[in-house]
C-alpha cells in the first residue's frame, strides 16, 4: 500500500512526469508507515499468569508488560512496561501487595502495591526496584515473606532479601548467589578408600587418611596417616569434562566430554600410582 502524495509546496507542480522520481517527504513517509506495519504484525505471548484473590489476573507477555485486568469484565485495569525484553516469569507474595517479575535479559523487577496518597485508602501497583543479577533468561521467580528469588539459564540461583527485613543495609547483606552442579563432581571407591574429584579439565585422584582409633560419630579422630594426592589427570583439548567415575574396588578411572569417553586402569605399587589408557 503506497500513502497518497504530500501537498506540493507552494509554486510547484501538482504532477510529476514520467520520469520524476519520488520527492523525500513521500519517501519519509512511506518508511514510517512501513515500520507501523510491521509492528503491528508482531504477536504477543503471554508467558506467565497470576491470579489475586481480589478477582484480579496479572499477565506478564513478550512486549515485556505486567497487565492486571479485571477477569469479570474482560478489561485492562493497569499496564506496566517493566523491560524492553520479554517478561518470563512472575510470582506474588502471600500478601499480594508486591509481585516479582523476571526478564529475558537477566534483569528482574519488584512490583508493589502502594498507596496513591500517603494515608489514603486508594492504591496502586509501581515499579519500584529492578536487579541484574542473571546474564541470562529468568524462567523462575518465586517471592517468599523474607526475600525474592530467581532461577536462570546461567544455571544460577539467586537469593535477595527484601531490603526492609535487613538490618544491615549493604552488598553482601543483599545479594546471595548459589551454583548447584548439576551431576555429580565427586566419586568414591570405598573398598580402596579412593576419592575421585572432578574440575572442568582435569580429575584429581586422592586416597583417604586413617586413623587407629575408635568413636562415636560425629568425633573428630586423630590422624596417623594423612589423605593424599595421588595422582592428576588431564583432559586434552578444549572440551569440558561431563562426568566422570571411578569404580568400587579403585582401578577403573573414567571420563567423558561431549564427543569422546576414555578409560584408564589404575595400579598402585606400594606408594606409587601409575594409569594406563584402555
């Protein structure tokens, strides 16, 4: 669809020839309308729905909105553009007055219920505080009495207090972040009393220390014979170690990359420890 012609400024022709070429305003113009079209053409998800036991249901969509609407009447109440992103994931408090919302760019935010008026019985939902604390999406919020918490791609978890049930205003007070492994870094061959402890390019092999004496669990024993390091194993080329393990009786070691598996036979000889690639 081509827009009509501009007015011609005053002392110019109404018409153009054959072989005039489009003035700039028409051009400008026609680019404008191009880029509308194509927004309007872009579809809107909604990723995550919540709903107050006020009758209210908050959506949280690709445009980056949290829309609360009235679910009787079909009707938009309130809008919030939180992110230029698309919002994820939301979860409320048990009081619903605050809501949490988390951002395909990493980013979540708070949203609260505050009164329009100090005092006043009216209120309404703001934007208060925003935290970057992913470097990826945020499929996961939850909101608890003492803190909000967001789960990403970057396989982090993240813990922050709410700032009002902090004593200690500060980083470290607000800020908790824990990485879950998600497959086991540490294997044991309990005939042999071997440890095997994985990194991302080598493996560690250790053997336990002992002790002579006897307790109850939970006591700390004397050593007579200190843990040691026996040997370490190195992966070639750039790939990651997955996973790894060590058999029972400690003279199979094994690990894998995403493209290889490799296989090593363990002997000890008195104090020294020797691996042959099977």
């Amino acid at each position: 669809w081509h827009p009509p012609a501009p007015p011609c400024p005053t002392g110019s022709p109404a018409t153009h020839g054959a072989g005039d070429s489009p003035t700039a305003g028409q051009l400008v113009q026609r680019i404008m309308v191009n880029q509308h079209v194509e927004k309007a053409r872009r579809e809107c998800v909604v990723w995550a729905i919540a709903l107050l036991s006020s009758g209210t249901v908050v959506s949280a969509d690709s445009f980056g909105r949290v829309q609360f609407w009235d679910w009787q009447r079909g009707t938009l109440a309130e809008s919030h553009t939180v992110s230029a992103s698309a919002a994820l994931s939301l979860a409320v408090s048990e009081k619903e007055d605050s809501i949490v919302v988390g951002t395909s760019s990493g980013a979540t935010f708070q949203l609260q219920l505050l009164p329009v008026k100090l005092g006043g019985l009216e209120r309404r939902w703001v934007r208060t505080k925003p935290f970057q604390y992913h470097s990826h999406d945020v499929r996961a919020v939850a909101h608890s009495p003492t803190a909000l918490i967001s789960g990403g791609l970057d396989a982090q978890l993240v813990i922050r207090p709410l700032m009002e049930k902090v004593q200690k205003k500060g980083y470290d007070a607000v800020l908790r972040k824990f990485t879950f492994p998600h497959r086991r870094l540490v294997s044991c061959a309990r005939k042999a009393r071997l440890l095997l402890f994985q990194f991302s390019q080598y493996l560690e092999l250790w053997r336990l220390g002992s002790t002579e004496e006897t307790g109850k669990d939970g006591e700390v024993l004397p050593l007579c014979r200190m843990p040691e390091h026996l040997v370490q194993l190195k992966s070639k080329g750039p790939e990651h170690i997955y996973c790894s393990c060590v058999s029972p009786c400690g003279t199979w070691v094994c690990y894998s990359t995403a493209s290889r598996f490799q296989l090593y036979r363990v002997r000890c000889d008195g104090d020294g420890v020797s691996l042959r690639k099977v």
